[in-house]
C-alpha cells in the first residue's frame, strides 16, 4: 500500500513535470525506502518530452485541448449499467458506482479442482458451494477465451458467476464461434462501427477496447454504438497519459457519459513491488484527476501474479485514489529517532485487529512532535507519548491517555466499538472453499 499511494501521488505531480526532488516515506527500515524512491524518478523521467522513446511516443498522439482546471477538483462519474425488460440476468453490478475493478480469467481456473479457490480469489463469498458478491469481489471478469460449450462444468461455474451479476467480457470472434448467453461482447472500435454495435448470438451488452489511435470521427461514433463501458488500453507506442487525456476531452466534447476502464497491460513485469509502481503512477495519475471509472490488470509474462494478488492491488489502487473503500485506511509516519515504539511491529497488530473496516481511517503514530498534523484526517489515531505509554485519539483529540503499549491496541478496538465503527470479522472461507484451495495449492 504505501508504494502504491507512493506512485499515485508523487507520480501525478510527476507525470505533468511538478517536482524534482522525491521523498517515499514507507513504514519500513529505511534503507528499503530508496528503491521505490529512485525508481519512481526513473520512471517518471523515461516519460520527459526530452527522451527521444518518450517525444516519439506523444508525438504519436493527435493534438487535443487539455482543459483540466487546476484550481479545483470534480470527477468525470461514468453511467452505470440499467437493466433492460430483456435482460435474463441483472446487468447493473457489471461496474461499480466507486470504480469497478475487472479481473483476467482463464479457462483453466473454472475447472472442477480449481473453481472453489476462483471464488475466493475473486473476493466472493461462498454459501454451499455457491459464489456470491462482497464487498471487494471484483465486477466483471475478462477472459481471452471461454471454456468451449461441450466443457459443461466450466460453463456452469461461470454460469454461476453470471447469475450474481458478475460481468463476462469475451472478444466478439470468440463468441461467434462458440456462443454463451449474458456474455459482454468486446470489440475494437473499427469493428464495432463496422458492425454497425450488432452482438453476437448470446451477448446482452457491448464493450469496446480502445488503442489511443482512434480518430476523432471514430471516437464521435461511440454514443451511437452505446457500449456499457471503454477499455482504455492505449498501445505501446503511443503515450498512455497523453492517449488518456485527449480520450476524456472528446468524451467531454461530445458530452458522453461513457464509463471507461484503465486497461493496464504489460509483458515484463514479474515483481510486485515494480507492478505497483507502474499501475499506481499510470493509472493513479489519471484517476486522481477524477479521469476513470475503475481498472483491469492484465499480465501476460511468465511470471504467474494469483487473481487474489491482482485483486488486491486493483481495489488498493482505487481506496489510494480516493474512490473506493473496501478496507480500513492506515496513515502512518516512517520510523526515525523520536518513535517511541516499534513502528512497523505496532503498525502490523494495529492492521490485523482493525484492518477489516472499510470507511475507518486510522493513524499509526511514533511520537507527539508531528502525530496530530499529520493524521488531521483520521478517525482514530494512536500516538506515542511517553516510552511505553501511548494516547488514543478521536478525530483530533485525544481521549485516553498514557496507556500502556501491550494494552493500547486491545483499547483502540473498544474505542472504535464505542462511536458504532466496528464490525466483528466474518469467517474468510467455508470448509469446501480452504480444502479447494489446499487443492489448487
């Protein structure tokens, strides 16, 4: 998390050329800290005009008008999916109203060994067996390609995912060839304008994939093909931020409310500490200036990420970027020689008592000289006082004092309990779904 938030937040200033000094500040050792640091500079440098890769790479991007207003923030909110009388199925939780986060899935995962690990990797509940909704289950699934029809299993476990309002993202060719109903047929923008939107047999909604080389005639034609959502996956050789930006002005232009994905795609990347730094100063970069309605990561290197991994960075992606809160937020301060207590130890029990509350934000922190500014916007704070002793705050005043540190964390849980912000833990899996995870395992 605190590399994410890192690259959302000096990577925005950065992706439009503010800064040129960066400090990460992470509740670790120290010396883990300068990685992160000097890469985010890297990156952010590899994307200035003066790079000849980086000059070509905007160059390619046709001239639009940035009319962003900087002196004040409002987010471009994308319309949700509504229900048609035709529809079999309930279409509307395919995106979220906080941003949605769309999971790549594949053939493989929905076989009879694997599907009850699936469920849980995709932050479903299980009851019997079946899957249901959470509250950090991804929206929809993008799958390359589907279990053939004679696979009766597997399309019955996806079946069962479709029933629960999960959308299925399948390309268009796929489906022709081998149909299944209430999918969400994807198509390029050439093709969708040369079908004229027509699904294929078994499709109810259309998607549309976007490579920042659309003309402007092409992106004008996307209300008349009135697709349930974009996926903006800008190619490589084109400038992701420019590709973006120009894309969010003509939507502006023709007054369109489409809902657009952050499509991140990559080839390379086989550590997650690089990946959260990529997506978070890419993606974030845009999300943060309220351009975007939710994520789907997909990596195709032959380093294996989990679902589950994917999952949970795409929704910490969004909770950094200030849309959607599936977890409790945790603003800490980096160690240094005024902590009086061990920092990423405290911090660690403190996320495992209270993590589990989404909405609750709560501040971790070392001593009293810059505590209480730095967590003027938490809930609940924890802050060192005295060696040994800690004083638990409500907002920003403090309401019990000097206690003990083997008692505090076991009395900023009552505290919680005490202004009606706690909720007990659910059980994380059903028998069935942890021995179908010691299978897959």
């Amino acid at each position: 998390d605190g590399r994410m938030k890192s690259a959302i937040g000096i990577g925005t200033l950065l992706s439009d050329g503010i800064g040129d000094t960066v400090r990460v500040s992470l509740t670790e050792d120290p010396e883990f800290e300068y990685e992160p640091c000097n890469r985010l500079a890297e990156i952010a440098e590899s994307r200035l005009f003066v790079s000849p890769t980086a000059a070509a790479k905007q160059s390619a991007v046709e001239t639009y008008e940035d009319t962003r207003d900087i002196q004040s923030f409002a987010k471009r909110q994308g319309d949700l999916p509504t229900q048609i009388d035709s529809d079999q199925i309930d279409a509307r939780g395919f995106l979220h109203r906080d941003g949605s986060v769309i999971a790549v899935v594949t053939p493989e995962m929905l076989k009879q060994e694997n599907v009850q690990y699936l469920y849980q990797e995709l932050g479903c509940k299980l009851a019997v067996g079946m899957p249901f909704k959470d509250i950090a289950t991804v929206d929809s699934l993008l799958m390359r390609t589907l279990p053939p029809s004679d696979a009766v299993a597997e399309r019955t476990h996806l079946r069962r995912l479709i029933e629960v309002s999960t959308g299925v993202i399948v390309p268009a060719a796929e489906l022709e060839k081998d149909p299944m109903e209430n999918t969400v047929a994807l198509m390029t923008l050439p093709e969708a304008i040369e079908k004229g939107g027509k699904l294929p047999t078994g499709a109810i909604r259309l998607a549309i994939e976007l490579n920042g080389k659309e003309t402007t005639e092409q992106l004008k034609a996307l209300e008349t093909l009135n697709p349930v959502m974009l996926l903006n996956n800008p190619s490589t050789d084109v400038s992701y931020l420019h590709a973006s930006r120009r894309l969010f002005e003509l939507l502006k232009e023709i007054d369109s409310k489409l809902p657009v994905i952050h499509h991140f795609e990559s080839t390379s990347i086989t550590d997650k500490n690089e990946l959260a730094l990529q997506i978070g100063m890419r993606c974030g970069s845009l999300l943060t200036d309220g351009l975007g309605d939710g994520v789907c990561v997909e990596l195709t290197s032959d380093h294996r990420f989990s679902v589950d991994q994917l999952r949970q960075m795409s929704f910490g992606l969004l909770q950094g970027c200030r849309m959607r809160s599936t977890k409790t937020e945790f603003v800490s301060c980096p160690s240094c020689g005024r902590t009086l207590f061990d920092l990423q130890e405290t911090t660690a029990r403190i996320q495992e008592a209270t993590g589990h509350l989404p909405g609750v934000t709560v501040a971790v922190m070392g001593c009293i000289v810059n505590g209480p500014g730095e967590m003027a916007d938490a809930d609940f704070g924890y802050v060192g006082t005295l060696p040994g002793k800690v004083d638990l705050y409500l907002g920003k005043e403090v309401v019990r004092k000097s206690i003990p540190n083997e008692e505090a964390v076991d009395g900023l849980v009552e505290l919680i309990k005490e202004h009606g912000m706690w909720v007990d833990k659910e059980d994380e899996a059903e028998p069935e779904a942890q021995e179908a995870m010691s299978i897959a395992n």
